[in-house]
C-alpha cells in the first residue's frame, strides 16, 4: 500500500463526507427547537453531574471524619 500526503488524504475524506451527507428534511423552527431540546439536556447533565460530584465530596468528607474521629478518640 503506497503512503498518500496528510492534506491529501483529508481532501479525499471530505469529497467521501460530502457526497455522503444526507440532506435535511426539517423545517427552520424544527431544526431550531431541535438545538434549544440539545442545549437544555446539556445544561441538564451538567447539572446531574455538579450534583453528583457534590454527593460523592460530602460522602467522603463523611467517611474521613467517621475514620478520623475512631482512631482518635480510643
């Protein structure tokens, strides 16, 4: 197998890409309620997660003080 050049190889892939996109069939509005649904689920798991890791710190931080406390106070 012969080595083709970096910027060629890309321009291939994207004439393959292009000839391959399908076309959209949505309406404006549609296209846009479907990005507005795509922002809020994303606000949404990031805000899961911010919970998330702030469960997991106060469990922690729990755990550390349960230990700390039973092996000082013998």
């Amino acid at each position: 197998m012969h080595e083709i050049e970096p910027r060629e190889l890309a321009r291939l892939i994207a004439l393959e890409l292009k000839e391959h996109q399908p076309e959209c069939h949505m309406t404006r509005s549609e296209q846009q309620a479907v990005k507005d649904l795509l922002k809020t689920k994303k606000s949404a798991v990031r805000a899961f997660l911010w919970i998330c890791g702030a469960l997991a710190l106060w469990i922690i931080k729990d755990a550390y003080i349960y230990v700390i406390n039973h092996l000082t106070i013998k």
